[in-house]
C-alpha cells in the first residue's frame, strides 16, 4: 500500500487557532451527507461518498434514539460507523481538490456514541492520501493515530463533540479514508459498563467533515473561496438579487440522447459553483426538462438523468449547499415544440433557488 500518512488528531473541541485564518472552501465534497441520489440507509446514496465496509447511512433521526442530541450534528443526514473486536468501518472521499506540497490543512468532523453502544473507541483518525484506501488494511506503528482520550475514550455523553487535527501535505493527496486505524482493535476498545455481558461494540454517528486550507498568518495575497478564476460575465454575477423560486437556464450542453455532460458545459458550472459557495445558505433545485421527441418516458427519464448530472458535479467540486434535482420531461415547455428552434429552448437543465 505504500508509504502512508495519518493525520495526527487533538480531541479538543475549543482548540485556539486565533494565528491563523481557514479558507472557507470545504475540500470534501458533501461533507455534511446533506446530498444523495435517493432515499436508502446505505452510504452509496451519499453521493460521492464510499463505504469500506458496509456503512450505514441516516437521513432523519432515529425514533427510538434515547440520547440527549438526536439526529444529525447540522441539517437530517449522517454516517454511521461500527467497531467490534475484530470487525472496523471506514467512510472514503475523492476531494474536490489536490493538496498542495507544504500547505497546512486542518482536518474536522464530529462524533457521536450511539445510546446502544457498550464500549469506545480510544483513538479516531484519517488517513490522507494519493490513491486511497483499497482495502480494509490496518497501517503499522507510523500510521497510529495519537489522541489525548486515549486513557478516558471517546464518549462525549451520547453527545456531539468534534474532532480535529491539522495536516501538511507532500503534495497530490486525493482522497481521505476515516476510522480507527488501530492495529489491534480490541485492545483500542473500552468497555463502557464492566458489568454489563456479552460482546463489545462501539458505534459512531459521524457528520460535518471538512478539510480546509489553513492560511499563514503572514500571508498577504487575496485568497479566493476556491481555486477557479472569477468570472465577471457570469449570469449568475449580473443578477445579485436572485429570488425564492426564481429559475436560471444554465448554459450546459450534452451528447446527443445522453446525459453525458459535455467540456464546454463545465465554465457555466464552475461560475454556478463560485455563486454557491459565496450563498451557503441556499437550498437549491436542478430541473431537467426535454422537448417532445420520443416517448413521455424516455424524455422523463432523460431529463432526469441530466439534472443528476449537473448536480453530481456541483458536488463533486465542493458545494457544499443543501441540493435537489428532479426531471420533468416534456412537461414544463418554455417555447413551441413545432420549431427545431423552439425544441433546442425545451431542452434546458435550470437552477433554481429553492430557499434562501
């Protein structure tokens, strides 16, 4: 697997970072599982997310969670996470950018025991890396993560509590793998009531991960949000006053009958993208609609397919905005079916903003 590299972890949740300014754009992609393609409790569904294991994946609160914080940290979605003697989890990302050789990141997420845990975890971590975890392997001493629970465990009170570290990149880390990257689980394992029989398992609900670029405080350079230039002849920069409900066709092109978005389509989204991360608090909606060739179905399929499309990319590339997409076919037409012209204006992926 190649030399590996584990961010080193300070389970502090008031950790002083006065020296130093993080950059507001997340490089993890859907870091909050806000985002997913349908309704499932497997983590597939949050999108670009991926198990190593099998992960369970929450969108509403549990109802028989008797803890004193219930559901998600922020928003409805979270990831679950489960550890017995010998059996571990992890969650994998691709970020939306490459790291930087010699750049610090700070790395965070939060964690919460499950009330029906019967023992905790002692150490937590993530390892940041080129290619990613490929595999459910247990990285020797080098990889070990310290933590300054390792006494007490990590238990929080059935509660919320953040974990965080910072990291310096070699350069051209692509993905983060999260869990417990203990060699030996079970002695990384304490149990929370000695009395209590059978088999130890601990189980973390897990939200809010992030990894920002943490700026030097003798930096004097403007930082931009993200890496992509500004683009002032964007719509979405001469119209600041965008509306509840209002509807932007996005200028997106795609291969015939396919929902394969096309290189020229990625400048108006890389714009969408800028606008998204300067409005954070925008829920929004991707619309795909078609014109009238072909079957209702094939079009409604169609349609759909493409707004999926441009909203596994805004994700992908790091917005982190709470986002929806629906296809409606044939059915919402703007122009004249009759024309090749009026055809062509049917054909449109809008954004829509759907709360602000």
């Amino acid at each position: 697997m190649g030399k590996l590299k584990v961010l080193v972890f300070i389970i502090i949740s008031w950790v002083s970072l006065s020296a130093q300014t993080i950059v507001n754009k997340n490089l993890v992609p859907n870091g909050g599982f806000e985002n997913y393609r349908k309704k499932g409790n497997n983590l597939k569904n949050a999108i670009p997310w991926k198990p190593v294991s099998s992960v369970d994946y929450y969108q509403a609160p549990l109802k028989n969670d008797v803890g004193a914080c219930k559901g998600a940290h922020e928003g409805d979605c979270c990831a679950g996470l489960r550890y017995q003697k010998k059996y571990k989890e992890f969650i994998e990302v691709k970020l939306s950018e490459t790291l930087k050789r010699g750049n610090i990141y700070q790395f965070e997420c939060y964690l919460r025991l499950a009330f029906w845990s019967n023992a905790m975890l002692k150490s937590f971590g993530v390892y940041i890396s080129k290619g990613g975890m490929k595999a459910v392997n247990f990285p020797e001493k080098e990889c070990v993560v310290d933590t300054v629970n390792a006494k007490s465990g990590l238990n929080g009170e059935l509660c919320w509590f953040k974990v965080t570290g910072n990291y310096k990149a070699s350069g051209g880390e692509k993905y983060i793998t999260i869990g417990n990257f203990s060699p030996d689980l079970k002695k990384d394992m304490l149990k929370i009531n000695l009395k209590s029989p059978g088999f130890k398992e601990a189980y973390y609900f897990i939200d809010d991960v992030s990894l920002k670029w943490i700026k030097p405080k003798d930096e004097v350079r403007t930082v931009y949000v993200d890496s992509l230039k500004y683009e002032s002849d964007s719509v979405l920069q001469v119209k600041n006053n965008l509306q509840t409900g209002e509807k932007i066709t996005l200028k997106v092109s795609f291969e015939l009958g396919k929902s394969y978005l096309l290189p020229e389509s990625f400048s108006e989204l890389n714009k969408l993208s800028q606008y998204l991360f300067r409005h954070q608090n925008f829920v929004i909606k991707i619309n795909g609609h078609s014109d009238n060739s072909g079957s209702k179905s094939k079009n409604q399929k169609l349609s759909e397919q493409r707004a999926r499309a441009v909203f596994e990319y805004l994700i992908t590339h790091g917005v982190q905005n709470k986002m929806y997409y629906q296809g409606y076919g044939s059915s919402q037409p703007i122009a004249d079916n009759e024309t090749d012209d009026g055809k062509a204006k049917n054909r449109r992926v809008e954004f829509e903003i759907v709360r602000q």
